[in-house]
C-alpha cells in the first residue's frame, strides 16, 4: 500500500466517526464527504422544511463547531472574482440578495431543486430565500453586522432533527448538521454530471474511473488555505517538457479516489500538530486484518504548493499506543516536540514560570526527523543530541524543574545515538560525578538557596575540569564545612570519601565531553533519592 492509497483506506475507516454524538464543551470537527467541504460558519440560520425562519446566530467562538457543505470541484478551487458558487452554503456575497454574486447562486440552487436529486432541504433554503427576509431576520436577531463576507450556513430542522422538545433550535444536533440524506443527493447528482467523461487511468491506484477536473481541492492544511497538493496549470504553454500537451497528460486521477485523499488528508491534519507552516499528523487504520499506523508531514513551499514533506505506513507495535495523534508523539517519555525545545530553544521567564522555546523552523525540522526515527526510517538525529549536549553545558540559566528535564533528555539522546557509548570508568564520567558531589555539598550546606556557586563555574568545568574542581572544593571546604561542623548531619566524612574514591590527580586537565552529563545526573540521582528509591533528582 502506498501513501496515497492509505489516505483513502483512511477516508473509508473513519467517514463513519461523524455520525458520532457531539460532546460537550468539544468543538465538531467532521470529515468532509466526497463532493464537500468542512467550513467554520461566521453565522447559522436554522430554517423549517417548510422554508420559514427559526432562528439565527453567531456559533460559539470557545466551542466553534464545523459544518459540511456541499460544494463541486470549480467552486471548492475557485479564486479570484470570477463566480462559482457553492451548492447550498455560502459566502454572503452569494447568499443575500444585495451580493454580487447572488444571482449565480440562485440560479444553482434552483437547478439543484428542479432535478431528480432534490432534497427537502434544499427546497426549504430556496423558499427561505425567495421569500426575501433573510436580511430583516439576520437584523432582528443582532447578528446582521457580523456577516460581513462571511459563511452563512443554512441548518433545516424538521422531523425530530434540529429541534429541542420545546421547539427551540438544537444547533449541535448531528442530524440535522450532517443530514446524510442530503449528502448522498448532492454525491449522486454530481457523479451524474460528470458520468459521460472518457474514463482514465487514475493515478493513485491504477483503476479506470471517471476523471477529476484539473482545479484540485486546496486547503488541505488550513493555515495553507490556498495551497493545493495536486494542481496542473489549464494553459498548454506552461507545461514543462515536449511530452504534456494538456493538463490530463500531467496529471490523471479519478474524481472519487482523489476526492477522498483530499478529505482524508484535510481532516488529519486538522486533528494533528502545526508548528509555523508545517502540519504533522499521526493515526491507525484497520486494513485488510492489519493494524497500519501511517506518519505524515506537509508544508507549503509557496502560498499555492503544498508538498507531502514526510509519510510512512508500517504495522502498528503490540507496544505502541493505539490512540496516539502528533502532539503526543514522544521518544520513550518525552514529547517530540520538548525534544526540540531542549536541543534548540532559549529560556523564557524565571523560576517556576520559566519555559524553554525553539524558533518554529528549527522546532518543526526537529520534530521530523524525530518522527522518522521513532517510524524506523532512520538514526537518533545526532545534531539534535549535539545541540542538546551543547545547552547542558550551561545548566545554570535553567529553572530547577527545566534542569532535570534536560538532564534526562540528553542523557537519554546521547544513549539513543548511533556511534556513542557512555564510559563509566572515564575521566569524563568522574568528573560529572565530583561535579555532582560537589553541587550535593553546597546543596545541603545552603538549603533552599537558588543560585548555585557550584553551576555557575560548569563552563569552566568543562574546558579545565581539574582546575575548576580543586578551586570549588577549596572553597566549598572554607564555606560549606563549618556549617556542617555545627550541625546534627555533618556529612564532611561523607563526601570527602566519595571525592577520595572518583578523584586523582592523574585525571588530566584537558576538556571533557558529554560523558560527564552523564555521570553527574547518575550521581545527583543517587545522592538525592530516597534509600532503595531510584526517585529522580
């Protein structure tokens, strides 16, 4: 199976979630049919399947559901000033009666509801509009000023759909927001305007089927809005090599098959992760008795090219977890995404308040290459464990709670690394240990105390690791150890022994390396967790 088969695998398994009861306090977000879009209204009118006005308002901007309108492939693509009007819903350019294009959109409705694919609904929206109130009903119920050039929406109730028990209007009623009814009339009548095209071979999965137009769905990832994953330019002079002469030779796809993909894709990545302008997404499909987990990646080179920057289809791990998305994608037990931020980013803030942040570009490469390893499609990316190892050399800019986390995180990625070992017998490794035992005395002398003497000198540690130990233990010998002289816990005997077991003075000078992260995260978790514990410090 390749990619783009899976996206229509994936259209197939989870076309049926929106039939789903909507949950409380959570925004509607359905996948869009073949031959429709999911849209976020700017104002909903609920009418009756008589064509009268019920009601009318502005959807809930903390719980903005979508809504499913049903569009053909010229209007769903269309730019510029030309008009090409929606079905049903539309902008109010369209949809009021003063709008410059309102009378291509009547003249669309009323073809819809003369022929042999009509549907209540949209007899109720023609009458509704025909009878001329929409603009003095949207004025009475205050929401006029917000429809500017704005989606309208048109929701029907009758029949047990769309109403409350006291005639009120249910706007979160899924039978009457996804009318299925409706749905398949509009998918009939439209497969029935294209039925008498040459049929092609489409090139997503090699069957025959009626053909899609050259002007393919855009916005499959929303911030993208104009951005179209497939397009082919209509203008024979533009095509590239002596081999195209129309758009069909470039590109062939079946009107279903690509309907699908789109819809598929569009409705992943709204459920997934953006970071700047690329969208990540992660999901499992049943397929053929199989357990598929697929990957993807998309971003947008220009405002008009969307381009497929990574994807992956491989068996889902009995290990792995079934209900994952992108934001929760991790390496063991750190999210991708605080990965990135640790290797790449800057502290933001103090104390408790204080937040590491990567730029975006870094933050969203960061985060693919991670996910090709945790997909098995390559190494640990070593640049980030060397970046990450870079931003622990100068753990003291950190909060106490970013600094853990950091020393986990490299810990970690150095041992993922291909190529690198940790030495627990080095020079490297003992230094991070006395560096620990080291910040654990001045710790226990000077409790509570935020800035640390001993993180403040471990730039120094690293370049001239002997030299900055033998000064900070001095000091710490003048400083730390009359306090402990005086006290009920004197751990003076304590730490010297440590120091005399990991320290001569045959150690070297020279700069160490990442095995020194290594030893002192080991040696803090010893030395702070409780007995019997392996409690992290």
């Amino acid at each position: 199976m390749n990619f783009y088969e899976g996206c229509i695998a994936t259209y197939d398994c989870y076309i049926a979630t929106n039939r789903e009861p909507l949950q409380e306090g959570v925004p509607w977000r359905p996948m869009a049919p073949v031959g429709h879009t999911a849209v976020t209204p700017d104002v909903e009118i609920a009418v009756s399947v008589n064509g009268t006005f019920l009601d009318a308002r502005i959807p809930d901007k903390k719980c903005p559901d979508m809504a499913v309108i049903p569009v053909t492939e010229e209007s769903r693509g269309r730019a510029g000033s030309a008009a090409r009007p929606h079905c049903l819903s539309d902008k109010s350019d369209y949809i009021l009666p003063d709008g410059k294009n309102h009378s291509e959109y009547m003249k669309k409705l009323r073809a819809w509801d003369e022929s042999e694919y009509t549907h209540p609904s949209v007899t109720a929206v023609r009458k509704y509009l025909e009878g001329g109130s929409i603009v003095s009903d949207l004025m009475d119920k205050g929401v006029y000023g917000s429809v500017k050039s704005g989606i309208i929406y048109f929701m029907v109730c009758g029949d047990g759909k769309g109403l409350n028990d006291d005639g009120t209007v249910n706007w979160r009623d899924v039978s009457a927001r996804y009318d299925e009814t409706l749905i398949q009339c509009h998918i009939d009548k439209y497969l029935n305007s294209i039925s008498g095209k040459e049929k092609v071979i489409c090139e997503l999965t090699g069957e025959k089927t009626v053909p899609a137009e050259n002007n393919l769905p855009k916005g499959v990832v929303r911030i993208n809005g104009n951005a179209k994953l497939m397009s082919v330019n209509d203008n024979e002079f533009t095509f590239l090599g002596e081999n195209f002469v129309s758009g069909e030779n470039a590109l062939s796809v079946g009107y279903v098959e690509s309907q699908k993909l789109h819809q598929a894709l569009q409705w992943e990545f709204a459920h997934g992760m953006l970071i700047d302008t690329r969208a990540f997404a992660v999901w499992n499909i049943e397929h053929e008795g199989k357990n598929l987990r697929i990957s993807a990646a998309a971003d947008a080179a220009t405002t008009g090219r969307l381009a497929i920057t990574y994807h992956n289809i491989r068996e889902h791990k009995e290990d792995e977890e079934r209900d994952i998305d992108a934001w929760s994608l991790s390496v063991e037990d750190i999210p991708c995404r605080t990965l990135a931020d640790l290797a790449y980013g800057t502290p933001v803030g103090i104390k408790d308040k204080q937040r590491v942040e990567a730029s975006d570009e870094l933050r969203r490469n960061a985060v693919q290459a991670l996910m090709m390893y945790i997909d098995g499609r390559g190494d640990f990316p070593a640049g980030l464990t060397r970046a990450m190892i870079s931003k622990a050399g100068n753990l003291s800019v950190y909060s106490r709670k970013n600094r853990g986390l950091l020393l986990k995180a490299v810990c970690m990625c150095m041992r993922l690394t291909k190529g690198w070992e940790t030495d627990e017998t080095s020079r490297d490794y003992r230094y991070g240990e006395l560096f620990a035992i080291l910040e654990y005395i001045e710790s226990s002398a000077y409790p509570g105390r935020d800035d640390s003497a001993v993180l403040a000198v471990q730039r120094e540690f690293h370049g001239r690791p002997r030299r900055a130990f033998e000064k900070m233990y001095r000091r710490l010998k003048e400083c730390a150890y009359p306090i402990f002289a005086k006290s009920d816990r004197d751990l003076r005997n304590y730490c010297d022994s440590l120091i005399t077991e990991r320290y001569t003075e045959d150690m070297g000078d020279s700069p160490i390396n990442g095995n020194f992260l290594v030893g002192y995260r080991n040696m803090r978790q010893n030395l702070w967790a409780p007995k019997g514990s392996t409690g992290q410090a």
